[in-house]
C-alpha cells in the first residue's frame, strides 16, 4: 500500500481529527522549549561552574529550531494562523534561514521528495557518497555557506527558482535584506563584546553535526520514488529526541500526510506502522548502516 492509498483508506472522521492543530499544544511544547534554551543561555550568561559543558544542549536547543521553523512552513504548530507565521519567521533568525524562501523550498521538497533532479534539498547532487562528502556535510559548512549565498541573492533580486513564485520575490527580497541587516549588526557587536559567540554562534557551530546527521536520517538510504511510506524515513528514538525535533521523526508519516501537525503524528503512526518500508532502530542504528553503505 502506498501512501494515497493509506490515506483513501483512513475513514473521514479520523481524518478530520488527525488534522486538528492546537494552539496548546503548540504553545506549550514552545514553552518548554523555550525555558530549556533560557536556561541554557542563563547558565552561559552567568558562567555558572561547568558552564562551557552548556554549549552542547545550547547549540542543540538551536539548531533544532529548524525544525519548528520547518512545521511551520506547513502552518500546523498552531491553530492560529498569524502564530505560525511569527513563530516561524522567529525561529529562523537563529539558524539563518529566511523563512519565507524557506516555505516553497521545502514543498518543492515535499512535492519531489528524492527525486535525483527535481528535489531542492538534494540540488541535483547525491547525498554523501565517501568519508570525505560525509565530513564536508556533517561540518554543516555546505549549509551555512549556501544560506549565505541564498541570502545574497535574494536581497539582490536575483530569485529566479521555478519553486518561487514571483508574487512572493518582492517579500523574499524584504525578508533577504533586514535579514543581511541584522546578521551585520550581530557581526558588529562582537567588536563589543563576546556575548553572542557564547550563545549563539559557537553553539550553533557545535550543534549543526547532530542536526545534519538527523536530517541525513529523513530520506537518507531511501531510495527515489513517489511512495512516501518508502522514500521517507521513520526513525523510532527516544522521546526527548523526539521533543527535540517537533515529532518529525515520524517522518514517512509527515511527508505521507502533511497536515497532521506534531502533536497527532504519534497517532498517525498507528495507521502507518504495518506500511512503513523504511525505517531503523535508532538514530545509531542509521549511521552505522550508512557506514556500511559508504564502505561499500
């Protein structure tokens, strides 16, 4: 069975409550998201004993705004639209991704998900086939480097991606341009003081391997074609994991039916389970039989 055939088959009622989004739910995993990165960046701030031992959840707790930034992009966190959107154009400060490029990238992505060509995150390259492209792409120098380029490009006006459409460029530019503004003011406030290196910059640099390798997870190994309970990845972890990274991995469930927000994906997976053809054990579990695949 494949994933239209799976959602054709759910009856309408249980569709409905699948789909369901809740501004509580939203708000509450974000507060306690929230008080997490407070804490982290209070015990920074203050240099409490050990507190360089912070930088690691500091920068975890950051990069994975990505994917709260991520959800949405599909308006789903919340039930109230106006909070999607300020959340998600929030959180991408942060992790430099302009959000509103970020949202028709990402259903381009959804729209051609591994499609060696067509699909944006792949950029018609392969994903990591040696040591050595793995190392490049967990150092998240690919990432940081190519966001730079989106950003330059976009506050140029130079948006000339099919997946953008040109009703949106004059906000993508916007967006681009107090974007560039801000990271500049950040840049220049380090002449000033080091506060930002300590909580931002540096954690982040230490966090980006953990997420690329998550990401590497979702569709990694999967091979490219149009059945989403195939070509996207369900990973069973832990539930912190999972808090960490807004239920996303579940992900054969997410790109198999988009709509259900965070909150109700655990349920969907009960309809999914007996379906899913790809998935592993444990985010451990992944790269070892990436491993493999790279030795091979």
């Amino acid at each position: 069975m494949d994933h239209r055939a799976l959602i054709a088959a759910i009856p309408p009622d249980t569709k409905d409550r699948l789909q369901q989004r809740s501004d509580m739910a939203g708000l509450r995993h974000l507060a306690i998201y929230f008080g997490a990165l407070t804490a982290t960046s209070t015990g920074i701030i203050l240099q409490v004993p050990l507190w360089p031992l912070l930088l690691l959840p500091q920068g975890l707790l950051l990069v994975f705004l990505f994917t709260l930034s991520h959800e949405c992009t599909h308006k789903t966190p919340f039930k109230t639209p106006w909070i999607n959107e300020a959340v998600g154009h929030l959180v991408s400060i942060p992790i430099c991704l302009p959000f509103t490029w970020f949202r028709y990238f990402h259903l381009a992505h959804h729209k051609w998900t591994n499609h060696p060509t067509k699909d944006p995150e792949l950029g018609g390259k392969p994903r990591p086939e040696n040591w050595r492209s793995l190392a490049i792409y967990l150092s998240g120098w690919p990432y940081w480097t190519g966001m730079a380029r989106v950003l330059t490009d976009n506050a140029r006006g130079r948006i000339d991606a099919a997946y953008l459409p040109t009703r949106q460029h004059r906000a993508i530019r916007t967006e681009a341009r107090i974007l560039s503004t801000l990271y500049a003011l950040a840049a220049l406030s380090l002449f000033f003081s080091p506060l930002l290196f300590w909580l931002w910059l540096l954690p982040a640099l230490i966090g980006q391997p953990f997420l690329r390798l998550y990401l590497l997870a979702e569709h990694g190994l999967c091979p490219p074609v149009a059945n989403m309970l195939e070509n996207s990845r369900t990973t069973f972890t832990n539930r912190m994991i999972r808090f960490l990274a807004w239920n996303m991995p579940y992900h054969a469930e997410h790109h198999a039916f988009p709509n259900v927000p965070f909150h109700h994906l655990p349920a969907f997976h009960r309809w999914t389970q007996a379906h899913l053809q790809s998935t592993s054990g444990g985010y451990t579990e992944f790269t070892l039989d990436y491993a493999r695949a790279l030795n091979r």
